[in-house]
C-alpha cells in the first residue's frame, strides 16, 4: 500500500510539473482601466395623479417605489454617485401652466446621507401633472458633464401629460449634445401608449425599456441599472463631422468620437497611422427611430487613393435597437508588395477572419474610415437629424500575422505537447504494469 502511494504521488509530481512546463505566462501589461471620475445616476420618479392606484400585488404604485427606492439606497455601490429627483409631486392645482413646470431634485447627486434620502421619500405624495420632457432636462444638469457615461432611470406609469417639450424630442436633443448620456425608462403599466414613448426615449439614448409587474421586478432591476452605471466606459465621446471625400475628412487621433448619419449615407474620417501601428476601430448606430427590415452599417478602411484596404463584416438586422462593427488593419512594413485593393476591386488584399489586413510596403500614412448605412424607413419617419453614430479609434504596435500555412512558433507548442503525452503514456503504461504484477502476487 505505501509503494502505490508513493508511486501515485510521483505520477502527480510529474504530471504537475509538465503542466506547468506547458503553461503559458500571464501578461504583466494586462491592467484593469480605472474610471477618472466616480459612476454618477439619478432616479426620476413619476409622483402623479395616476401612482395612487393600487394595482401591483394590491399596493400603490407610489408606495412600491418608494420601497424600492429604500432598498436601492441602502444597497447603493460605495463609489457611486447617486441622485434624485421627482416630477408632479409639487402641485396640488389644475392649472396646467403651473403643474407642468412642476418636478424637483429630491437628492442631489453624490453620496446621500441614507437616513435623509429615505425620509424624503417617504414623504411623498401623488399629486400632479406629468411633466416628463422636462424633469429630463433638468435630470441632465444635475448630472452635469465631464468624462463618464451619466445615466437617467426613469420611473412612471404614464405618458407625458405637458408636451411640448415631447420628452422623446428631450432624449433626442440630449444625445446630441455631445455628453454621454444614457436614459433607461421602466414602465409601471402595460398600456400601449406609455410603452411606445418610454421605447422611444430609451432608443434615443441607447438605453433600455422595461415594463414591471411587481416590487421586487423594479428593485431588482433598479439595483442592476445603478450597477452598471460603474460599468461604463470613462471616455465622452467628442462630438465629430465627418465629410463626403477623403479629403476634407476630420483627422482623428485615438478615442471615441460621435456624429450624426442621414439614411443610405457615406461618412469619412481619417486616422494617421505609422509604419509597424495597427489601426482598430469601431463603430456603433443607436437606431432611435422605427426602420424597414434588413438594413446593416458597414465600416471600411480606404488609402487616400481610393483603395480599399479591409472592410468590416457587414452588420444587420430588422430585430436590434443598436448596430456594431469593427475592422484591424496593420501598417506594417512587409516587402509584399503593392496589394492594396483598387476602389473597382481588381485586386485584393489578403485578409484574414478577424477582418485584418496587412499592408503593402507602400502603405499609406493616413487612413480613410467609411461608415456606412442601408437604412430605410417609411414615408412619415422623421429624416433629421441622422441616426446617433458612436466611431471608436485606436492605434498599437502591429501583432504579425503568419506569412503562410506553417505553425512558425506554433512548432515548440507541439513538441512541448507531444512530449507531454509520451511521457504521460510511458508513466501510465509502467503503472498498468506494476498493478498487474502486483495483482498476480496477491
């Protein structure tokens, strides 16, 4: 019995110690991205009229969130920055001038002392009119500017009672503005109306629409919306316009950028980039509007010239509210040769299936990125402005591709491997034996 244990624990020593010859090293330049400045949401809460109803398990709508809302306080992210404010809770009256300037900020955004936010919650009342474009204004000054995604989650159980200003217009004005800012809407009601405008909204700002049904469906959905407000990028992006030709396109340097794309439209842009750099970009299209079915946003990387270095695969669908894609292309100096596609595709460059392309010896220093659209939509959908255009830039150091269909470093993995198996094989076909042998003695 003492010989197979040691026997045993020598084959787990050996085979320990194979697994580690193989392993490969983790990068040391393999860092976590630190935000510059902390998450920062505000919760906007419909105190109208309509949320005395008392139709969700029994209880109030009012009194639902305002559960909610305790609980997302008490479970509030240490680093996050949290606010809000409240819309028709102020004004008791009929006179609609007055009741539609009625919403105010409750919590300022930041860290809230958890005892007071709660109490005045809880005094809470329904009350009012429904100003929603509004308090979406004003939610988007509390929330103010600089170099993170601020985000808005909006709370109601109805539609905008005090149009203009039309709260979908409101999200579409404040996408433009160049800040970050995601609007998220739920619904306290099924009703068609209410669940068309909230979409609309969310669409507008690339964020999301749900319809809630009980308290814990709104707390826990509130809790993950505050969640992920920490989970966005720390970059605004800066607001771009890109041209028709190559020519007279914005010159970018690495960041995220933000334009507008009419329907069926070509937008250029131009990127520097330097021999042995590869250029990685992006590009993302909120669809803020209804659109006809099979539409797709195709991005592409042009020289000066006109010819086509790498393209992107083809992004579409009739059941998305937001389309991605993205392309790599590297300035290497190879010696290959004049390969660059000719703008009438008589010549092609060799790409591989990640959508990167390795250059010629004579490659350009400047880029062109194309975006493009085959969006459609019917008659009475509204043209401008044009749909919101996210535009990610980066440029590295150039990771060579292989140059052929040999295994290059690929050949020391598999001798490692295969002498792996061999002496695996050898241990285990010794241990086989010496079980047998030592099954025949007893």
């Amino acid at each position: 019995m003492i010989t197979r244990r040691r026997s045993a624990a020598a084959l787990l020593s050996v085979l320990a110690a194979l697994t580690m010859f193989g392993a490969s090293p983790a990068s040391a330049d393999e860092t976590t991205p630190t935000a510059k400045e902390p998450p920062k949401v505000e919760l906007v809460l419909d105190v109208s009229g309509s949320m005395r109803a008392a139709d969700i398990g029994g209880r109030s709508r009012i009194s639902v969130a305002q559960q909610s809302f305790n609980e997302v306080v008490d479970s509030l992210p240490a680093e996050t920055e949290l606010g809000i404010r409240v819309l028709g809770a102020g004004y008791p009256g009929n006179n609609k001038t007055l009741g539609c300037k009625d919403t105010q900020q409750l919590v300022p955004v930041g860290h809230p002392d958890r005892t007071e936010a709660k109490t005045a919650i809880a005094t809470l009342r329904p009350t009012g009119f429904t100003p929603v474009g509004l308090a979406l204004r004003e939610a988007a000054k509390d929330l103010g500017s600089g170099s993170t995604t601020r985000r808005i989650v909006l709370i109601t159980d109805g539609e905008d009672t005090c149009a203009p200003p039309d709260p979908c217009e409101v999200a579409r004005e404040l996408a433009a503005q160049g800040t970050h800012l995601v609007v998220d809407t739920l619904g306290l009601t099924l009703d068609d109306k209410v669940r068309r405008q909230l979409t609309c909204i969310a669409a507008a700002t690339g964020g999301t629409y749900t319809a809630v049904q009980s308290g814990e469906e709104l707390t826990g959905r509130i809790k993950q919306l505050v969640k992920r407000s920490g989970d966005t990028y720390d970059q605004t992006p800066q607001q771009i316009a890109g041209t028709t030709e190559c020519a007279t396109a914005p010159i970018l340097a690495p960041g995220v950028y933000s334009d507008r794309e009419q329907f069926q439209e070509h937008r250029y842009y131009r990127v520097p980039v330097a021999p042995g750099q590869e250029l990685r970009a992006s590009v993302s299209v909120s669809l803020d509007r209804p659109l006809s079915r099979d539409y797709g946003v195709l991005l592409r990387a042009l020289a000066p010239d006109g010819r086509e270095l790498v393209r992107g695969t083809d992004a579409g669908s009739g059941r998305t509210d937001v389309l991605s894609t993205g392309l790599r292309w590297s300035a290497e100096q190879t010696g290959a040769g004049d390969s660059a596609t000719p703008a009438d595709g008589t010549a092609t460059d060799s790409t591989d299936a990640t959508g990167t392309a390795t250059a010629s010896a004579d490659s350009p220093g400047t880029v062109c990125l194309v975006v493009s659209n085959s969006f459609s939509a019917s008659p009475t959908v509204r043209r401008a402005p044009g749909m919101p255009v996210e535009l990610t830039v980066d440029t590295v150091a150039a990771s060579p591709s292989p140059g052929g269909p040999d295994l290059g470093r690929g050949w020391v993995l598999l001798g490692v491997l295969g002498l792996a198996g061999l002496l695996t094989g050898l241990i285990v076909g010794w241990l086989a034996r010496w079980r047998v042998a030592v099954w025949r003695e007893n």
